[in-house]
C-alpha cells in the first residue's frame, strides 16, 4: 500500500508541501488546468527516471515535488525521530556551502527548497523563477547528494527538537493525538513519539545511514509543474536525482490492527477550554468506497457550516468554536476522526450533541437533497485546488504518491458526479455509526468521567 491523506478527495500530502517565499508565492489565477483540466503528461528522462509534467508558461515559475517511501514508522525506536533531523539537515549546509552559506545562496537565487519526513515518507520541494531554474536546480542536487551533516547544525537542530519535547506536554493538539494513537493502535510505531533519549542518541552516522536507506530510486516520484518543457525537464530530473543508487523498498511496519472503541478518554490540563477529538475506523483510499466518502463526509462534518454537526453543534446551540470530520489515512491504518474546541462548561453537551447528531445520520441516513448539494460543492470548488502552480502541483502530487493514474485527476469531478444516494447511505451505514468512534477530551470539562480502563 501506498500513501496519502486526501480531504474531501481532494489530495494532500501527508508530507505538507513547504510555504515558498513571499516573492515566490503565486497569486491564484484562472488557469487554464482549472478551467478545462490538467494536461499532465508522463515523462522519461534521458537517465531512466519516470516523472509527471504539466508545462504550462503562464507564470514563469517552476514548482517540483519529489517523494520517497519509508519514514518514522520504520526507525528503530531507539532512534525515533532521526528521519526528521534528516531532512531537516539536507539543507543545513551541502557540498562547498555551509549552513549559512547554503541559505544564503537560496535567498540570492529566490527559490524554496525543503525536505520533510512523516509517518510514512520523505518528501522534497522546490520553487523556483524560471530564470533561476538551473541555478536552483544546482542546489537541489547538492542537498540530496551532498549534504554535509555539520556538527553545529546537527547539535542546533537537536537543541530544538528537545525544546519541542519539553513544551508538548503542555500542547493539547500534542496531548489528544497522541492518546488517540496509544488507544487505537497502541503497539504499531504509529503510537510512538520522539523522546528525549531518541534524540540524545541521533549521530552523524546515524543520519548518514538514514539518508542511505532511503533517498534512492527504488520508490522515488516526481511532479514538476510551471515554466519547463518536457526535454529541458528531463535533462533537470537527471541533474538533481541521476547520481542516486537504484537501491530497494524500505521494509514496511505492519498493519495497525485499530483496537476497539474507547467512549471516552480524559487528559487533564488547565485552561478554559478543552479540545476534542473523536475518531473510528475508516477506508483506505482504494477502497470503492472512497469517492462516496467523500460526499457523506461532507455532509456529517466536512462541509463547513453546510454540515449537519457544524449546524447542529455550533449554529443551533452555540456549544463549539467549530467542528469538523475527515478521513486521515496513512499506510497502514485509515480512520474517520473529528474535532472540536469548547469552553469546559459545554464539552458534555458538545459530545452528546454530536454522537446524537451522528447516530440520527445513521439511523436514517442523508437526503437526495444534501447528497446534491455536496457534489455541487465538491465538484465547483475543485478549480480552486487548481488555480496556481503550487496547488497543481500538490494536487497531482498527491495523486501520484497515492497511486492514482496519470489520468484521475481529470476524471474525479465525473467520479463525484456518479454517486448516488444509495452509495452515500452505505457509508454512512458501513462509517458513521457513533458507537464504533473514540472521543479524546484535553482540558477541564465539567461534568466528565473518563472510561474506567483510562
């Protein structure tokens, strides 16, 4: 299995792409790839390596994204964390550039250039001006190829993990993600966190090792979009990853066997108002079922106050700051998961408000009219996701680390178009049923008692 987080079916990257510079940053335009579609088109460079290119000049930028497989869920756990110090430290100094040369030389130059390691993979990305292209290009192939993992960057980078560590513990999104892990799959690495022994133990070696196991071509993906021809792309492809070894898959973790549901689960923390969360067992996105998803998702949570728990929840009765739904699915394991934020006082009521909101959804499913009403706004709001080179580019990407063909992002909107009523009361049914989903409440709620077993 391959994978992503998608929203809405719409693709994101667990890996979130970086923000490129102010100057960088495109102001969104009706493209033509939003208008009439993405005309994207699978490239071989002179190397061997495969990539997707949309080449469009409107705009004289070229964005890539390039992603490999294998991330926290396969370190040794004595070493949790090392994958992210390695990215991060890919653009710490490389080649003759040290550290603040390096970022030096990428402020010059205009361009964005960063690396990040999820759960599941690294991922890399670039922005460039077109008339900055080779020279950033340059940097690119030194970060992946020859970085140079300086003792002061690395011991830098260390010092900020370990103050992350430090104040996590006082981080409510921190404190319910992790005890929603520990309770839905508490022996996969998905559970783990980096700890300060994990990050004391991260060496030189150890980062070097990393890099090794995983940069290669074995599980490499390409997307570039902007301001390139096919030709000149495909001489930058192997300019940038033609020295990496072939290499092999990295070894997968197992599949999270997702434990049953805990009705709910308390943190303590003081401060007036308490987060929840709340998440049950989902789909992958393979699964035929994932378009119809889609449509019921936004439906119960996903479509902001269009939907049935922002309605009920906060517009209704005031309870909430906001709620929403969505499926978040990594390799190996898929959820449905929501969230909310309330003041202490009304989290009791929040979470009845909302259980009682999902199970008469699921007792007597949605309506031909809001099932319309969704793929309306499915289908139009889709050209925004489209509008730049960045978003293009995250899009298709996402797609293509996903698994999708080259085609799907063309088709999706006809795909939505298709479900039925009958589709959508079927996830509800198979999805949505309240007693199968965990709550995870951080605060000082009123009026509150946790599961006896937590």
């Amino acid at each position: 299995m391959r994978r992503v987080c998608f929203a809405l079916a719409a693709a994101c990257v667990a890996l979130a792409p970086l923000a490129p510079s102010p100057t960088l940053a495109q102001q969104p335009t009706q493209s033509a790839a939003a208008q009439y579609g993405v005309d994207v088109e699978r490239i071989v460079s002179p190397g061997g390596i495969e990539a997707w290119l949309v080449s469009d000049s409107t705009v004289p930028i070229v964005v890539l994204r390039a992603h490999w497989r294998g991330g926290a869920a396969i370190e040794p756990e004595r070493l949790t964390g090392v994958t992210g110090v390695m990215a991060d430290m890919l653009t710490e100094g490389a080649g003759s550039y040290g550290a603040n040369a390096f970022k030096e030389r990428l402020e010059e130059l205009n361009m964005s250039l960063g690396f990040a390691a999820g759960t599941d993979g690294v991922g890399m990305s670039l922005t460039t001006l077109s008339e900055n292209r080779d020279a950033a290009f340059e940097m690119a192939r030194l970060a992946l190829n020859e970085p140079r993992f300086d003792t002061e960057p690395l011991a830098r980078i260390k010092r900020q993990v370990l103050v992350s560590i430090r104040t996590r513990e006082t981080n409510p999104g921190y404190i319910a993600n992790l005890a929603l892990d520990q309770a839905l799959y508490p022996n996969h690495p998905y559970a783990r966190r980096t700890s300060r022994e994990s990050v004391e133990a991260i060496t030189r070696a150890a980062l070097v090792e990393r890099r090794a196991a995983l940069m290669n071509r074995a599980t490499l993906q390409i997307t570039i979009v902007g301001d390139i021809d096919a030709a000149t792309a495909g001489r930058a492809i192997d300019h940038i990853f033609g020295a990496l070894p072939q290499g092999a898959r990295p070894p997968e973790p197992p599949q999270a066997e997702i434990a049953a549901a805990t009705p709910l689960i308390l943190r303590p923390l003081p401060q007036p108002q308490s987060l929840i969360l709340f998440a049950a067992p989902g789909i992958q996105d393979e699964d035929p079922d994932w378009i119809p998803l889609a449509v019921a998702n936004y439906i119960l949570g996903g479509g902001g106050f269009s939907s049935r728990l922002m309605d009920q929840v906060r517009e209704q009765r005031g309870l909430v700051y906001g709620i929403g739904t969505g499926p978040s699915v990594r390799d190996y394991a898929a959820l449905i998961r929501g969230s909310a934020q309330s003041e202490n006082e009304n989290v009791a009521e929040a979470i009845e408000v909302t259980r009682a909101e999902m199970a008469r959804l699921y007792r007597d499913g949605a309506t031909q009219g809001e099932v319309n009403d969704a793929i309306t706004y499915l289908t139009g709001s889709f050209a925004l996701d489209l509008d730049s080179n960045a978003k293009i580019a995250s899009v298709l990407h996402g797609y293509q680390v996903a698994g999708r063909d080259i085609g799907y992002v063309n088709r999706r909107n006809d795909l939505i178009r298709a479900v039925t009523l009958q589709d959508v009361n079927r996830v509800i049914r198979r999805l949505f049923n309240p007693e199968a989903y965990t709550f995870v409440v951080v605060g000082q709620p009123v009026g509150l008692e946790a599961t006896a077993s937590n």
